[in-house]
C-alpha cells in the first residue's frame, strides 16, 4: 500500500513517521556503515529538514561542528538553525 500523500503549496510530500526517521537516521549517522562524509553531510542536511522534531539528533550535530571539513561544519550549522 502506497503512503498517504498530502498536497501542500503544489508540492507533494510524503506522510512519515517523524521520530521513527530521525531514529533511523541517527541509526546510519552513529553505524559507520557507510562513507562517513557523505553520511554525516546528508544526514545533517535531512535532519534539518525535519526541524524541531529531530531535537534528538543535535548533540549529534553539535559535534560536528568541530569537523575538518567546512561542508560538515556547515551542514551541521543549518541543521541546528
């Protein structure tokens, strides 16, 4: 069955079960199962598209704003607004 699909200012999104995602995320963020750049940079970035609701998630990234790379420092920055 498809997810329910909600309409929004011409732009179709797709219902989720918010604290279910940033679990999820944060799972992949913390695993190291991946490339940890690019993890750690599309990780931050949907985190912070999520907003409020992925509080759990900021020590996580306040921790990288002490990273080597500005394109972490950065994505991290926006996510914790």
């Amino acid at each position: 069955m498809m997810p329910e699909v909600l309409q929004s200012d011409d732009t179709r999104r797709l219902s989720v079960d918010v604290p279910k995602a940033v679990n999820n995320i944060l799972w992949w963020f913390r695993s190291g199962n991946w490339d940890p750049y690019l993890m750690h940079l599309h990780a931050a970035r949907a985190l912070g598209r999520i907003g409020a609701a992925a509080r759990p998630a900021a020590e996580d990234l306040a921790e990288m704003l002490d990273a080597t790379d500005s394109r972490l420092r950065l994505a991290a920055a926006e996510a914790l607004g």
